[in-house]
C-alpha cells in the first residue's frame, strides 16, 4: 500500500535502490570516523538539500526540517506540524528509512520556537553516553539548533565530516545523471517560452512568469528565474523579482536565467541572451569572447582538476582581453541544491572527479554589456559530456 501510494502522489520519487546507496557511503565512512549519529537540519529546497539527499523529501518554506541519521538505524526526522504525537506527519509512506516521526510547532519568525526541534533531538539522544556526532554543514543550520545540541549533550563528542559527505554527494549514480538530464529538457523548453514571450511592452517579470509556468506545467517542483534587460550600449543586470517590473523596449537586450528542479529534484541551469530588433556590436564582442572563455574552462573540466586552477585561467583570460576579473563564482556543481560543491572560488579543496554534474557559467561584463553564457555537463574519464542543454549558444532576436 505504501509503495502504491508514493507511486501515485509523487511525480518521480528516487528509487529505494538509490536511497540505499547513499546511506551504505555514508554509514561506511562514519565507522571509519567511529561516528554515531549524523545531525542534518534544513529550510529550504534552494540551498539546503541534505535532507532530500537522505530522505527523498525536501524541507521547503524556511519550516526546519531535522533528521537524526544513526550508524545502525532507521531515521528519526522532525518536521513542522502538530505536538500532538497522534498527528504525526509527513505520512509513513513518504519517509522511506525513517523509524521514528516527531512534530513541533516550530517556526523561524517566532523567536522562543527555535530550539523545538533541538529540544526534541536532545530527549532522542541523550539515552546515549559518550557519542561521537557530526552536524551536516553545522554552518547552514540555524545557530539555536546547534547551540542548543552543543549544550545539552555533554557527554557527546562532535566532530565534523561534512567534507566527506560532500564528496559522495557531488558524484552522481547513473540514476541521478538521468534525472539531471530531464532537468536540462525541462530549462530548454521553459528557455523556448521565455523567448517566445519577449517583445515590446512586455514585463520582466511576466517574461519569468511565464517561464515557471512551464516549468510547473513540466513537473518541476522549484523554479528561480530571473529575467535581466538593459538598451543598447548598457550593460543588462539582475534583480529579484521585488525589482523586476522593467518594461522591455525596442532595441533592449535581455538575459534570461532559469535554474529549476526536475520533478525528482534535480538543479540545472541555463542562461541565454535575447535582442529586441537587433544585436550591438558590444554586445555581439563580448559573446564571442564568453564563448570563447566558456571553451576554454570546459577543455580543463576533467578529472583530478583543481578548481583553483581553472579559477586562476579563468581570471588570466579576462585580464588579457581587458574585463574586469571574476570575484564571487563562475562554475559549481548541482544536485539536490541550486549551488553544490565543488564551486570555482576561493576556498574549495574539493577535486574534479568522474560523473559530477557542473555548470559553466563564466560572465565577460563591461559598462556597455554583459555576456553570460550558461550550462551543465557531466565529467566523464577524459573530460566532460556533450552539453546537456540543446538551446543553441547564441544571442537570439526577436
């Protein structure tokens, strides 16, 4: 029955054969770190994919999601909702490897219930003397949640191995790279209704609008999309939706950006440049020199790379063609989270390796335009995929 139901509520569930794989890695390196108990807490579907990774069910909305995952155990996962343990959700069938459903009312914009999940992870654990733990990313969790923890346990032990799991993260299982390539269709048709949409009276945000609809419409379940538009001789930025009622003009150029989900979850992105009338000679410089640029990043895309290293040819290309150098980042991974390690900036150890799933999206800017380029490829043995978007890389006009 649960099975049948999942089947049926859920668009693409991942497979319990892939939930499986994942907790096998991640059990093998906490007994090798002589690690008990992981502590993983999210809010959101943009940033914070850890509890998908493990549960197959993403925390959405800023509502704290917690998950204590055990070196020898089920799951015990504590979401928003009712106190009342009768009223416990989300549904058992939805909870794939999870034992143990706990609920408080617990929500950020209401200061005195931060620790309600922490509370209730500590009356869990503390049965238990002398255990090794380790937050997943303790950075991203809320400050109350890891105070609290920190607090209350004293006879634990913490110790980080955030690392780790990173790295089985970012490397994709065959299953994955599927739904990583559905996510691409998913950007290619949405970047086809954007373009279609674009003329002269228009809105930014309709244009986004109409974006996520298709997107929706696709199965997606989380979209960002944000739509950019400058005249001729001005370089196009972004904004967020707050400030994106720009009305498109004849002449203008315009970036579109779309990073969404497949139904299973899965981030790519893309980003195209369209023209109203025509292109600026800027402009059409510029692209040249990104696609060049975005060449030249993806033949050092490969196996045993450090990101560093691209970072560093990266910035000697701008210098050399005289535009401002990159300073925040230009290429990460995707997965269950819009941005994922490794990510090309300053501060990453993390290598390239086989079957990672990375877009490449280097910007060439100048006063008078901007040149994005953006897309995802797989690393394979000897370098990368072909590119999993089939939008053409070119500037289009309408």
């Amino acid at each position: 029955m649960s099975s049948d139901l999942l089947r049926e509520k859920v668009i693409h569930p991942i497979s319990t054969e892939e939930l499986e794989r994942r907790w096998k890695a991640v059990r093998d390196v906490m007994k090798e770190k002589r690690i008990d108990f992981l502590l993983i807490q999210n809010n959101n579907d943009y940033l914070g994919g850890y509890v998908k990774w493990f549960t197959d069910m993403p925390a959405v909305h800023a509502y704290p999601v917690a998950v204590i995952f055990p070196v020898a155990d089920e799951m015990t996962v504590f979401w928003h909702g009712s106190s009342d343990p009768r009223d416990v959700g989300p549904p058992a069938w939805l909870l794939r490897g999870v034992k143990k459903r706990i609920n408080t009312p617990i929500m950020l914009s209401l200061n005195y219930t931060c620790t309600f999940d922490a509370d209730k992870v500590v009356e869990e654990l503390q049965v238990y003397k002398n255990i090794r733990v380790s937050f997943v990313n303790e950075g991203a969790v809320t400050a109350a949640f890891s105070r609290y923890i920190r607090e209350h346990l004293t006879s634990a032990t913490f110790v980080d191995i955030t690392d780790e799991i990173d790295e089985i993260k970012a490397i994709k299982s065959p299953e994955e790279i599927e739904c990583i390539k559905q996510s691409a269709w998913i950007h290619d048709e949405a970047m086809k209704a954007c373009i279609e949409a674009i003329k002269p009276g228009i809105r930014e945000f309709e244009v986004a609008a109409i974006g996520r609809w298709k997107c929706r419409m696709l199965g997606s379940e989380q979209q960002f999309i944000l739509i950019g538009s400058a005249p001729p001789g001005n370089a196009f930025g972004y904004n967020s939706i707050h400030a994106m009622n720009r009305q498109l003009q004849e002449g203008d150029q315009i970036g579109i950006l779309i990073e969404a989900t497949d139904p299973a979850g899965y981030y790519t992105h893309l980003h195209r440049i369209v023209c109203i009338g025509k292109i600026p000679e800027d402009l059409q410089r510029q692209f040249e020199d990104e696609k060049e640029l975005q060449a030249l990043n993806l033949s050092m895309l490969k196996p045993g790379v450090d990101p560093m290293e691209m970072w560093k040819a990266n910035n000697e290309f701008l210098r050399s063609r005289g535009y401002r150098e990159e300073t925040r980042l230009y290429a990460h991974g995707q997965g269950y989270d819009l941005v994922e390690r490794p990510s090309f900036q300053i501060g990453e150890t993390m290598k390239i390796k086989e079957n990672m799933n990375v877009a490449v999206h280097p910007v060439v800017a100048s006063n008078k335009a901007t040149a994005i380029l953006c897309d995802n490829y797989i690393v394979t043995a000897t370098g990368v995929s072909e590119c999993l978007h089939k939008t053409p890389k070119e500037i289009f006009v309408v």
